[in-house]
C-alpha cells in the first residue's frame, strides 16, 4: 500500500459559510480516516530550516509556501493508488468547506 502526504488549505469564512451538516459528515469522515491509521494534524506555525554546506542552522519562522488560501493541516494517508487517495480526501472538511486540499505520493528514500 502506498503512502500520500495531503495538505489542506482552507480558512475560517469559507468553513463558517459551508452548512452545518455537510461539515459534520466531513469531520465524521475526518473520524473514519484516523479510525483506519491515517495521521492527521492541524496546522501550526511552520519554521524554515535552513545548513546550506553544513555551515550552521539557520531557523526562520512563517510560512513559505504561497497561496490564496492557509495551510489548515495534514493527513499521512495510505491508498492502493493515487486515485484512492484523492477520492478518501475528496470529503474531508478542507475539500468541501470552499478550501483545497493537495495529494503528495510519498516515496522512500533510495
């Protein structure tokens, strides 16, 4: 079985403004994921890591990636394909709450 990272992208007034049941089913769904192995995280402060050469740690905070919408958490998924795991996030709350949410295959190191 293989292993996806999903990063979920979503605010505030686009989850304020999905209705109430369509979030529950998704935080239910959220539920089913986690009772099945998923990991899933909220989002907190990320810090840039930088030892360019080995020369020394460098650590700065914010975020780095750029887009419209903040990261809002993770999931560490496994799925047959990566059809599978686009269709077991496909309704999880950032999906259907007006946010986006992206499927990384997760390969092991050479």
């Amino acid at each position: 079985m293989a292993k996806f990272v999903t990063i979920g992208y979503g605010d505030q007034d686009g989850y304020d403004r999905t209705d109430a049941a369509v979030r529950d089913r998704a935080h239910a769904h959220d539920a089913r994921l986690r009772a099945a192995g998923a990991v899933l995280g909220i989002a907190g402060t990320p810090v840039q890591v930088t030892n360019h050469d080995g020369a020394g740690t460098t650590v700065e905070r914010g975020p780095f990636m750029s887009s419209s919408l903040p990261v809002a958490g993770f999931e560490i998924i496994e799925a047959e394909t990566i059809e599978e795991a686009v269709r077991l996030v496909a309704q999880t709350p950032c999906a259907v709450a007006r946010g986006v949410v992206e499927v990384w295959p997760l390969r092991e190191p050479a």
